[in-house]
C-alpha cells in the first residue's frame, strides 16, 4: 500500500514553495499593479467607511473617496466637506492573506 502514497508525496514535496513564510509570494507579486476586482472592492470598502465617518477636525461629512492604484499600497484620499476641506488619508496593501485596509485619518 506504500506505493499509493509515494507519487502524492513526490508531488507535494515537488510543488511546495520554497519559503514557507509566505514571503517568496509577496515578493513575486508586489509590482504587479492592482487588478480590477481589488480596485473595485477597495472603493465599496472606503466608500462605506466615508458615509459613516465624520471629520476629526470639524466634523463635516466626508466626500466620495478617490484612489490611486498604480502600485501596492493602494491610496485613499478625501476631503471633508467643511469650509476648511480637511483632508483624509488611507493605504491598502495585499498580503497573502488578503488586501489589508489602513484606517482613514487626518493628513
């Protein structure tokens, strides 16, 4: 029966990335420029947080958030909406685990 396990284990061992922290991936992926599918979720994502979140300065709402997904991080931008027009930074970087989002601050 040792034989049934010997081609399954061959290839596994074969096919295994050779760093098992992950890194080798980040590494291979991190100038690819963001596909369609993340720019999309990014923006739902910061478009919810805008219409819940207020200014930290005054307290205006937020405008409609605008991205610049050339590269990874991916970066958030918006103003407020008050006579000041205080602005409001994020970033969003990809992880092998997925896009980690930054939290919307005052620049």
């Amino acid at each position: 029966m040792e034989w049934i396990f010997l081609p399954w284990t061959l290839m596994a061992y074969l096919t295994r990335d050779s760093d098992p922290t992950g890194r080798h991936w980040i590494e291979r992926n991190r100038y690819e420029p963001p596909g369609a599918a993340e720019k999309w979720l990014i923006e739902i994502v910061y478009e919810t947080v805008v219409a819940e979140t207020r200014c930290t300065r005054c307290g205006a709402p937020l405008d409609r958030p605008r991205l610049r997904a050339d590269a990874w991080p991916v970066r958030v931008a918006t103003r407020c909406r008050g006579s000041a027009r205080h602005r409001h930074r994020a970033d969003v970087s990809r992880a092998p685990d997925g896009l980690h989002t930054g939290p919307l601050i005052r620049a």
